[in-house]
C-alpha cells in the first residue's frame, strides 16, 4: 500500500486546530506505512520530514540528547 504523506503543518491561521487536523493525518498515514515497526531514527526522520520548515529550525534547537525520542 502506498500512502501519501500529509502536507505541512500551517500554522499560520489558527494554529491549534490546525496542529490537531495534520497530527491525525501524520497518524494515519503513520499507520498506512507501519511506522510503528521502524527505528526511532527513521520515525524523527518522516515526522521532521513531514512537518513545517519552521519546525525543524526550532527542533535543531534542542540538545541531541533530546533530539533522540519522539
């Protein structure tokens, strides 16, 4: 089964709704592709992927040891 990534998170208008909406299409399309099963690398690698460019400015922020788990 192929199934296609959800597009990036906007959070330019109303950010909350917004962040609720793409966490359930990530989790589905999580689901489809049995992201489950895979490493904790390969998981951060799709999530960060996935997400909006600003997040991942914000998420090479954290420390490494933080940047581990998702």
């Amino acid at each position: 089964m192929s199934a296609r990534m959800p597009s990036h998170l906007e959070l330019a208008v109303d950010a909350p709704k917004s962040w609720k909406i793409w966490l359930h299409q990530f989790q589905w399309y999580s689901t489809c592709v049995e992201l489950e099963q895979k490493s904790e690398d390969v998981k951060i690698s799709v999530f960060m992927t996935a997400i909006e460019p600003d997040v991942v400015e914000i998420f090479n922020t954290f420390p490494k040891d933080k940047r581990k788990t998702l």
